[in-house]
C-alpha cells in the first residue's frame, strides 16, 4: 500500500493526566508486482540463483506487493550463496537490492533484483564475488588421536569423491 494515509486526533484530560488518540488509517488501493526481472553480474551466481527460482519462487508476478516476501527472498539468496561457499555474501548488507519502478504506475511494479546493489559508481556492473572453497580435505576415520611421543600408524590412503580417506 504505497498510498496509505494516516490521521490522528487526541483528547486530552488533564485532570486525569491522561491522553486518548485515535488513528485513522486509510490504507488505499494495493500495489501488485507487474514483472520482476533481475540482473546478477557474477554469472555463477546468476547460475544458482536461476536454478534456485526453477524449484521455489517467492516473488510471483501478479501478487500484492509485500515487503516480508522481498525479505524472505533475501534471506533465501545469502542463505543459498552462503552454503556454496560465499562466505561473506551480504555481510554490510550491500550485496543485494530490490528495485521498484513506479514510473507508470504506483499500482503496478516493475520490480528488479540487483546483484550487487548499485553503487554511485558503475563498479557494480562487473563485480565478482568472492567464493571460498577447501583445499584438500584427509579424513582420517578408524584412528585415535597419536600422542606426541608415540610413532603414527601406517595408513592405507584411497580418494573417494575427492576426499582423501587414510585407514590404520
């Protein structure tokens, strides 16, 4: 409802030192999402954001406009990128952006995702984000933790998967 209105009035009784107000809220038409669109500069990113709205989508063209929906979205996006590796996504809280273009119409919106938000420069049309991944990671299954002073055991070694297995 971008066109809410809201009044107040109050009496006030100052032999009871009390104060009554009373609201007023006219809420006036609501606003639907006409088309949303997005535009991601890391293509890896764009990749699993793409993949993502193919099983789940949260914002749906059609529907009435509402703030929550864009907040879950958000939390879904770092949530996402998080878990694949981008660890700082979102930190400061400037990687992502909804947009509303309210030009024709406050009641119909074209909405737009912006990954990065803009900034006063144009450093957000080619910038990357950091992902972070593991090294080579051993596992180490059937051993007991070796003390300082004994010798280690001999490992047999496999790979599986990518995973560097070492059994006694």
């Amino acid at each position: 409802y971008l066109d809410a209105q809201v009044n107040s009035s109050h009496h006030l009784d100052s032999t009871a030192q009390k104060a009554k107000v009373i609201y007023e809220i006219k809420p006036g038409e609501p606003s639907f999402i006409n088309s949303y669109n997005y535009q991601i500069s890391d293509t890896l990113v764009k990749r699993f954001y793409e993949r993502m709205q193919k099983t789940q989508q949260i914002i749906k063209v059609g529907d009435r406009y509402d703030m929550s929906n864009f907040q879950e979205e958000r939390d879904r996006i770092v949530e996402l990128l998080r878990n694949r590796g981008y660890y700082q996504f979102n930190e400061d809280g400037k990687d992502i952006e909804f947009t509303a273009d309210t030009t024709i119409s406050n009641k119909q919106l074209d909405m737009t995702l912006l990954m990065p938000a803009e900034r006063n420069d144009s450093s957000h049309l080619t910038n990357q984000f950091k992902r972070y991944t593991y090294g080579e990671i051993h596992l180490y299954p059937d051993s007991d933790k070796v003390k300082t002073d004994e010798e280690p055991p001999v490992y047999f070694d496999t790979i599986y998967e990518g995973y560097h297995l070492h059994y006694v």
